[in-house]
C-alpha cells in the first residue's frame, strides 16, 4: 500500500469514527417511554459502531460518544465507566462478527450470527451495569448490600428492554444501510 492510500484510509477510518462517534453522542437524546421505562437508541448505535467499524474504531466511537455525553451532563466520573461498557458492546459484536463484515452478501445463518451477537453484546452491557450498579450502591452511594440489590433490581428491566430492543433494531438497521455502504466503497475503505 503506498503512502497516499495508506493517509486516505486513515483520513476514512478517522471520520467514520468520529461520525458514529457523534451518532452515539446523540442517540443518548433520543429516548421513548415504554411499559414504565424508557428505550434509548444509544445500545442499538453502539451496536451498529462495532458491526459497521470493527473492534478498535467501534470501541472507540461507541466509548468517546458516550462519554461525552456523560460529561456534557453531569455524569463525571462515570463517564470513564460509561466510555469501557458502551465500548465493550460494540467490542463485542465486532469480534463476535468479524468473520462475515465485509462479505458482500450476508446468508441467513450469517444474519441469525449477527443478531446472536447483538443479544450477546447487549447482555454484555447490562452485566457490566449491574456490576457497575453494585459498587457505586456500596463503595459511593453507602447503601446496605439489601438496599444495593433492590436497586440493581429496578434498574434491571429497563436495562433489559433496552438491550432486546438494540438486538432486534441494530441488525434491521444494517441490513437497510449495508447496500448503501458497500454501493459507495465506503467498507472497503475503513
């Protein structure tokens, strides 16, 4: 690879990132109310960070996003929590789904895989909150380990409806922008 290709593909590989980056960011806005709880789109992104750029560039986009976001509202030292949990879903999609990301044409085991890997990702999450949940309730917020539990608890069902709705709407969303993205060269290029 000469010089020049090998700037391009940095110059492609650093925008794409920070474009997911910044729909990440966003998506944390986008939130609606459902059976008690609300669904935030920001899962499903993260998701679609790793199945579209991969383990390093996924995590970092899915990461940066919502870390930053985190700090723009007051979250502050969670932020870096936030930056490794929303990172490690789209970790751990793309490495669940690296053997198939740039075929040009996904079978239907290869779609089953997909959405495989997007419920484990997403569990992947919710453990990684749960826990995280766990010792801010003991180590900052003083809780009793009952009192701990019993927030972890209520926390659990819509960390649970988010992660169902991330691994239903993240692969339906790239099956619908996958044409679009290797019609432009775009894949080939990160």
């Amino acid at each position: 690879m000469t010089d020049i290709a090998k700037k391009s593909k940095s110059v492609y590989w650093l925008t794409v990132t920070a474009v997911m980056a910044a729909l990440a960011f966003v998506a944390n806005y986008i939130r609606f109310p459902f059976l008690g709880s609300q669904i935030t789109i920001s899962n499903t992104v993260c998701q679609l960070c790793g199945l579209i750029l991969g383990p390093s560039a996924g995590f970092l986009s899915a990461g940066l996003g919502n870390l930053l976001y985190d700090l723009l509202t007051g979250y502050g030292i969670e932020s870096l929590i936030t930056f490794v949990s929303k990172g490690a879903i789209a970790l751990v999609v793309a490495l669940l789904t690296a053997s198939f990301r740039k075929k040009v044409k996904l079978e239907k085991a290869e779609h089953v895989r997909m959405v495989v890997a997007c419920a484990v990702a997403a569990l992947t999450y919710v453990a990684l909150y749960m826990l995280k949940t766990f010792i801010f309730g003991l180590a900052v917020n003083g809780l009793t380990l009952d009192g701990t539990f019993a927030k972890m608890l209520s926390k659990l069902p819509a960390s649970l409806i988010n992660a169902v709705f991330a691994t239903v709407v993240a692969p339906v969303f790239l099956r619908a922008v996958l044409p679009a993205l290797r019609r432009t060269g775009l894949l080939e290029k990160l």
